[in-house]
C-alpha cells in the first residue's frame, strides 16, 4: 500500500481537520517524510507533533520514527 493510498483510507475512516493537514503536508511532499521530524511535518502542516503521530497511527504505522 503506498502513502497515498492509506492517506485515503483512513480519510474514509474520517480524520480531524487538523489530521488532514498533515495528510495534505505528506502528499505534497512525500520525499521529506523519510528523513523529516515529527517537529517539521508539524510545522510545514501547521498542526503540533501529537497530531503527526496519531495520523500515523491512523495510517496503520507503530509511529513516526
């Protein structure tokens, strides 16, 4: 399953506005999440860092490494 494709599962699955976002920063650049910070998606979303995690969670990972 790629990125985009779980992003759009779990907004089936209704995400926050704010979780949105981060799925919005994500797909915009998926490069940068690979070797980005939860601090920096954070902020390139506008969102805080516990948002991140939890949409990773929602994306079915153990977190945000």
């Amino acid at each position: 399953m790629t990125i985009r494709e779980a992003a759009l599962a779990a907004a089936a699955d209704g995400l926050t506005p704010a979780e949105r976002q981060v799925v919005e920063a994500v797909l915009a650049e998926p490069a940068r999440v690979a070797f980005g910070t939860v601090a920096e998606l954070a902020g390139r979303s506008g969102t805080s860092g516990p948002t991140v995690v939890r949409v990773a969670r929602k994306l079915g990972y153990d977190g945000y490494r």
